[in-house]
C-alpha cells in the first residue's frame, strides 16, 4: 500500500511523533531528499518483548505540476543488534541464584526481522542458552542471525560445545554481547565460528553484558568470589541495626539481593530469639548459602524450622556439644581468628562465586573482617540502605579508611528510602 503527502523539511521531524530521538529502542534513519513522506509505523506487539518499525525504501514521483512525492514500501523489521543483545540479558536474568558456578546466559534466534527461537542457561550441568533457543527455532535457524549475551562455548564440559551446535543448525550471522574470559574459551569460539564461514560481531552492548555477570567474571579473573557490603544508616550518617519496611517482602530490593548472592555472611545475634534468618521470598528463589559468625560461641544460635538453605558457624573456640546439639545439624568450623581471607578460601572450595556481607547483629563481629577486606582489596561493591531516620549511635563505626575512594555510584528511590550502590576502586 503506498501512502502520498507533501511535507516541507524544514518544518517536519524525520521521526514520528510517537518515537523521537531517546525515546524508543532503536533510531531510524532515512536518507535526505527535498520531499519525505508521511511515515506509518506498525507498534504491534512482537513475540510479548518488543515494537518494531517497518523498514521503508523510497522513490519520488512527480505530479503534473511538478510536486514531488515520496512514496514508502513495507520492507521488514528495523532492529539495532543491541536491541537483541538486551533481549538475551532479559532472557538470562530469568535464572538469576540458580547457575552458579556457571554465568548466565541468554541467546536469540532472529530471521526476517523476527524472533524465532529464544532460551537462557537454566542451571549448572543443564544445556547452554544457544542450545534451548536452537530447539525453540527448528528449522529456522538456518541462515537466521543468533544473538547471544556471551561468547559461545568452544570445548566440551558437561555439555556439548555451543559453537558446533551453532554450525550444525547453519545459522548465518552470530551476535555477540562480550568475549568469555574464561582461558578455555577466550576468544576460541568466536574463531571456530568464523573458520566455519559464520559471520561474527563481538561487543555489542558489552558494559551491560559485563554487568549482568560480575560476579562470574571477578571470580574467573582473581579466582576469589565477588563480595558486596550491604549496611543501613541513617540521614544523618549512623549505621543502623536495622532494615527498611517491606525490603524483605517479595519484590523488595534486599529479598531480591539475596536472590543473587551464593551466600550471605552475617553475626550470629540474627539468629537469636528477636531476630530472624535472612531469606529471600522471590518466587522460586534459591536460598544463598548462610554463613554465621560466632565470636561468643555460647550465644544460643536458633535455626529456623523453615530454613531452606544450609547454615555454616564460624567461630573461634570450641562450642558446647550441648550447643552442638541443638544446633539441628548446623556445620560449625572453627578458626584460631575468624579472619575474612579465610571465608573466601572456604566459599571458593564450595565453588561459590559471590558473598554478601550484611553487616547486622553485633558490629563487633565485623570489625576486623572490614579492616581486613579494605587493606587487602577484597570488597568489590557495597549497598547502603539510608532510612528515614535521624539517629543511631555514634559509638558504632565501619572501621573503613576515610580516604577510600569509589566509582559508578548509583541512587534509586524506594518508598521512604534511598538505596546507593558503588564500586570499591
């Protein structure tokens, strides 16, 4: 259907009212000429994640008196590469706490403007991304574009390598967020794909790529798990023995941090009589390993009935084994200094890649692991819950150098209270 109006340059926008520059996924473009069209767009709701535009090629034609006309033909779907790549991260985050030790991943099946096969990295030992989305696509991957958040897999682990799976299903063209940094992979599958005739770009939307698996990426470079600080203070600068309403509660921000995180360090005095075990409550979230320090190994630790995760004791000195006991099965390890190099040690043997350090309970407890962790660089990240409060005691410190420097710090408003995310330089 072709469509004719006369519209001056000079007074009209080359994009529609509904999409103008930063406002959409994507910016089309269209080459210059001294008379452009009335432009249609199809905003129908594609596959449940995405709008596209239909691509337009042009042609003027002239009328008796010499009015020039621009005439528009539907040619396909306009999407940028990078709107794919967010896909695949979208697609990736449905698994977040459950691949560990492995990174998330999603990948894309794109033919004739189309998704036509999606899937994401499930869990650790289950299929990769690239091979859930190649069986959603069947046959339609042949001469299809693949998109993927991370370089396909080039060697053979639990599963099949990814690349070969791609070159069997003849895809055209491979997308890719960020290279592995894996050294097994490194670069090895992008080379195996192109040595197969397949076109490969690499790069495309690599920050958030890179941000949508931090916590795998530091341990695959350092070796050591990732770990974040979590505190709440106070407007007025005092760290606060507390939380935010309904933080906890399905959807809020800690509940969902604990979603993320393989385990979560915490003081002993959380699991007395007046407090509670951390837990997330998102749907179907796997629980983060407890880890539990104990420097009075006389405290009476209760473990919840509906404890769902495994709780490890950290302490100095041998407990009761009346204390042992009541414990319900509870891993004590005991060091002669509870030092935090040793915590990670411990996470890395179990194969765990972050650590959340929720400084709650007795602050005593943290003392020399924060003086610990900022000498020797082990922190990567904190979060700071600031409450609507004008208080808390000045007696409790962090114990962190003041000159300590930070970056990317972000701010987020949640109800009543403003939540600060950064990374340690």
């Amino acid at each position: 259907m072709y469509y004719y109006q006369t519209l001056p340059i000079s007074s009209h926008s080359f994009y529609p009212k509904n999409l103008l520059p930063g406002a959409h996924l994507f910016t089309p473009y269209y080459p210059q000429t001294s008379q452009i069209k009335k432009m249609e767009f199809d905003s129908k709701l594609k596959s449940g994640f995405f709008y596209s535009a239909k691509r337009v090629s042009r042609s003027q034609l002239k009328t008796a008196k010499g009015a020039v006309f621009a005439t528009v033909r539907c040619e396909g779907s306009l999407q940028d590469e990078g709107f794919y790549v967010r896909k695949c991260v979208e697609l990736a985050k449905k698994a977040i706490g459950c691949t560990s030790p492995n990174p998330m991943v999603g990948c894309v099946i794109v033919k004739d403007g189309k998704i036509v096969g999606q899937g994401f990295h499930p869990k650790a030992g289950q299929p990769h991304a690239e091979v859930f989305a190649l069986r959603d696509a069947g046959e339609l991957a042949e001469n299809a574009t693949a998109y993927v958040s991370l370089e396909p897999c080039n060697h053979y682990g639990r599963t099949p390598p990814c690349t070969e799976a791609l070159i069997k299903a003849k895809v055209k063209k491979v997308v890719v967020g960020m290279v592995d940094p894996n050294p097994i992979v490194a670069s090895k599958g992008i080379d195996r794909l192109r040595d197969a005739g397949i076109e490969v770009t690499v790069g495309v939307e690599e920050e958030l790529c890179k941000k949508l698996i931090e916590t795998w990426i530091h341990q695959m470079l350092t070796g050591k798990p990732f770990v974040t600080l979590r505190y709440s203070m106070s407007v007025n600068g005092h760290v606060l023995n507390q939380l935010g309403d309904a933080v906890q509660e399905p959807g809020g921000y800690y509940s969902k941090l604990l979603q993320e995180y393989d385990a979560i360090v915490f003081s002993s005095t959380l699991l007395s009589k007046n407090l509670s075990s951390p837990a997330s409550k998102e749907p179907g979230a796997n629980q983060p390993l407890q880890i539990v320090l104990a420097n009075d190994p006389d405290l009476s630790i209760q473990i919840p009935s509906t404890a769902t995760s495994k709780v490890i004791v950290f302490t100095e000195k041998e407990i009761s084994s009346e204390q042992e006991a009541s414990q319900n099965g509870v891993e004590t390890v005991v060091f002669d200094r509870i030092n935090l190099a040793l915590i990670l040690e411990y996470c890395k043997r179990q194969g765990l890649c972050s650590v959340l350090l929720d400084l709650r309970g007795n602050f005593a407890d943290f003392e020399e692991i924060l003086k610990e962790g900022t000498e020797l660089d082990l922190f990567q990240k904190f979060v700071v819950e600031v409450l609507p409060i004008w208080g808390g005691s000045k007696e409790v410190s962090l114990n962190i150098p003041e000159n300590l420097r930070v970056k990317n710090l972000t701010s987020k408003v949640l109800g009543e209270t403003v939540l600060l995310e950064g990374y340690f330089k």
